[in-house]
C-alpha cells in the first residue's frame, strides 16, 4: 500500500469516527434533523447574515447552505460602503470576499457552512478558479473530501460542484453560475451520483442546491432559462430527477436562489403536467436587494418578497423534507451588528433595499405539456 493510500485510509477513519451518527441529532426528537437555506446576500447581506446565523443555531440546524451570490461584485455592497465610504472600487474588489468570510461566515462558528457558486462571483474582476481558490477550506470540508474518494479514491480535484450524504440523504450542490452551464463535466458527473442514488438502499433523498433555478419554473425569466444552454442542459436534469425519483420511490427536491424573494412550489406551471412537479424552493432572502414577485403565481404556495430571512428544513427519518420559510425582522439582527453599521444603515436595508424588477413566468415549448 502507497503512502497515499495509507493516508486516504486515514482521513476516511478519521472522518466515520467524527461524523454524528444516524439517527436523532441534538436539540431533534424522533429522528428527524434540520438543515437551514438561503442564498444571495449580497448588498445588506453583513447585516442579515449574522441574524440567520442565530437563528441557525437557535433552531439546532445540522448545517447551513449558501446558494451563491455572495457580494455584488458589479459595484460596492450597500454595507460595505457604510464602512468604508472612501473605499476604491479596486479595493472593495479585493475586500469583498474577505468581507464575506469576516461578517457572514464566521457568524455560523463551528457550524459547517456549504457554499454554492452564484454569477456574481463569476463578474469580472473575479473568476471561477478565484472562487475554488478563495473558498478551498468550505470547499474541503471533511464531509465533501470524504465523499469524493469514496466515489473515486484518485479524485483529488476541488470544483465548484460536490455532494455529500447525511443520515440517508444526498446533498448534491451544482454549479450554473455562468451561461455555459452545465457543462458535460458536470452532467457526466452528476450522471453518476444520480444513478448510485438510484440504486443505494441506505438513501431516502436527493436534494440538490444551486445558484439559478432549474428551467421553466415560475421565475423563468430568472433563471437558467436566460441561456440556450441553461435551457437544455437543466431541462436534461430535471428529467434525470423525474426518472431517479419513478424509478427508486425516493424523495427529490430542487432549491435555488438569484432571484430575491422567497416561492415554493416552483416547478409548478402550466409546462408540466401534476405528476411530473418536482418540490422546489427559491430562496433568494438572505441580503440581495428584493424584486417584485412574478405575475403568474397560480402554482406557488409561500411567496413573499420584501423579506430577509431562509428556509429551515425538517428531514423526517424516512427522507421526508417539510421546508419551511423563517423571516428575520430588525429586532433579531445582532446588537454587535447594529452598532457596527449602525441603526440608519440597518433600517436603510430593510426600508430601501428594493427594485422593480419582475421575472418574467414560463413559456412553454409546444408539447412541454
């Protein structure tokens, strides 16, 4: 055995001795957990970040997961710019992923945060590869490296796109933060998780977490339905999905972000038939500055915009997933936070931190029905 080996087998020890064990996790009863979402904080994301983060923990969340966007990266964050008003735009370029770490992440302490890619972290200056690079302790958190060589043991590469089980449960994040995803790297492996899922007995659930919705949803015109490849590309997963969940029984959900408000039942238009609705979520609440709701929401349960706040999920032992919307108000953001913007900068994003914006609905193709 390779020195390398004997050093994968180690870490994987190391990882199934430390993970929490199956079943009924702490501050939980009847076996079921919880997992907190949401996404898009950027603009007054320093201000709402901390207040999820406490409700996180209040609510006993096994974890948290940003759906992308993290700052605006196009121009200055409204907070940023009330602590650094004579900041250069090359200095808040160079600040603002710091920035992000320092008052949104470290707010969670030992909570293990999961982050998803969104299109502003791909707005020039900054990158892809930047990205991987600057969140590549996030990215190598020990649940995803574990997962990676149990998959495939000569896999040592960090991409934007990961997965990871959990008490019966596939966490799959992928990446369609840029107009020419998904790309065949990841279909091919995504392919391939979806089919071990299929066939894995000891899993109950797929959830799969990502920056832009799934095509033809009720938030269409904001969504991958903005590119020819997004279009096709995430019309092929979600009949992947449909066919892993007919095929095995098991529980699918789909969550997303960019658009900034919060919907349920998204994938509930008139381009599909009932049957063939997946659950799905938009939480876009965690800072962005709020657009307008869609005209068309025949098909939506919860939605709201003008909100802040995230999606807490409650996993039944069977896989089963009740999802539901938790909205930080004022009072709950942090005291160390109020002083530190101050209280008319706190009350300026949740007053003024709003556009007109309306995506447009679905529009189906003939025969989608």
């Amino acid at each position: 055995m390779t020195a390398s080996n004997r050093l994968s087998l180690a870490f994987l020890a190391a990882v199934m001795l430390t993970a929490t064990p199956t079943g009924t996790l702490a501050g939980q009863s009847g076996g079921s957990w919880r997992f907190v979402v949401s996404g898009d904080s950027r603009n007054c994301g320093d201000i709402v970040m901390p207040a999820i983060a406490a409700g996180a923990k209040a609510d006993g969340a096994a974890f948290f997961w940003h759906l992308g966007d993290d700052r605006a990266i196009y121009d200055f964050d409204q907070d940023y710019r009330a602590l650094h008003p004579k900041a250069s735009i090359s200095q808040y370029e160079a600040q603002a992923w710091p920035d992000f770490i320092k008052h949104q992440l470290d707010p969670f302490g030992n909570m293990p945060v999961y982050l998803a890619i969104g299109n502003h972290e791909t707005i020039p200056p900054k990158s892809r590869i930047d990205w991987v690079s600057q969140f590549a302790d996030w990215l190598m958190n020990p649940a995803i490296q574990a997962q990676r060589l149990a998959d495939d043991p000569s896999d040592h590469q960090l991409r934007s796109y990961y997965h990871w089980i959990e008490h019966g449960v596939d966490f799959v994040t992928l990446d369609n933060a840029t107009a020419d995803q998904f790309d065949e790297p990841q279909l091919a492996w995504l392919q391939k998780v979806l089919d071990r899922d299929t066939t894995n007995a000891a899993l109950h659930t797929v959830v799969l977490g990502m920056h832009e919705a799934l095509p033809d949803s009720i938030s269409s015109g904001h969504s991958m339905n903005e590119s020819p490849t997004g279009t096709q590309s995430g019309r092929l997963v979600y009949s992947e999905l449909l066919k892993l969940q007919r095929a095995s029984g098991k529980h699918v959900y789909v969550l997303a972000s960019h658009s900034h408000f919060v919907m349920s039942d998204v994938y509930a238009t008139a381009c599909r038939t009932p049957q063939d609705v997946l659950p799905g979520w938009i939480v876009g609440t965690a800072g962005a500055v709020r657009y307008r709701l869609p005209k068309d929401l025949a098909g939506s349960g919860v939605h709201q915009t003008d909100v802040y706040g995230y999606v807490m999920a409650t996993v039944a032992a069977d896989g089963d997933i009740q999802f539901e919307f938790k909205q930080i108000d004022p009072s709950q953001i942090p005291a160390a936070t109020v002083k530190e913007f101050t209280e008319p900068v706190v009350d300026a994003c949740f007053n003024d931190n709003k556009a007109d914006y309306v995506p447009a609905g679905a529009v189906c193709q003939s025969g989608d029905k």
